[in-house]
C-alpha cells in the first residue's frame, strides 16, 4: 500500500471517528462548530500551526457541499505535524453513513 494511500484510510478513519462522535453527542458537536481547531488538535494530539484553519459545515436537507480539495502539488511540508496529522486536517473527505446520506464536516 503506497504512503498516500495510507494517509487517506488515516484521514478518513479520523474523520468518520469525529462524523460518529458528533452524531452521538451534540454537545461534542457544538464544540467542534465553535472550536474546529481546538477540537482537532486534541483528537489529534498535537498542536495545530496558527497558518492552519479549520472549517466545519454541517449539510442540511437542501444544502450540500461539495469540497475540492488540494492539488497535491501545492503541498506544503512542515516540521510541526506529521504528513498523516497535515492530511487529517487539511481539506475535507465525504463519508456515507447508512440511511443517513453523505456527511461532511
């Protein structure tokens, strides 16, 4: 399994992880719409840089969101977090979840 590869089953382990929570737990929730960032870095476990922001929108039942993410050619490596830690932060990935249609944070 190639590096990259690896890094998005990461990245989208992480993200459903949250996905889950937050359909749990709707003071988790809120938190994560008010605080992404803070949410992030301690699901995380690490700090996130200041030149990172972190976005969550949450679809309704007419409005979805469709997140392009970044070319891979503009990726910025950085000794404060780990390429895996970049990946689960930056951008965005779809996740289905049975009968529930697609969510995004």
């Amino acid at each position: 399994m190639s590096e990259q590869t690896s890094q998005l089953q990461s990245r989208q382990e992480i993200e459903s992880q949250l996905i889950l929570k937050v359909l749990k737990d709707e003071a988790f929730k809120q938190e994560l719409i008010s605080n992404p960032k803070a949410v992030y870095a301690r699901e995380l476990g690490q700090h996130i840089p200041e030149r990172i922001n972190i976005q969550v929108l949450e679809e309704t039942s007419n409005t979805l969101y469709l997140v392009i993410p970044r070319s891979p050619a503009d990726a910025e490596v950085t000794e404060e977090l780990s390429e895996q830690a970049l990946e689960a932060i930056a951008g965005g990935w779809w996740v289905f979840i049975a009968g529930g249609g697609a969510n995004r944070q």
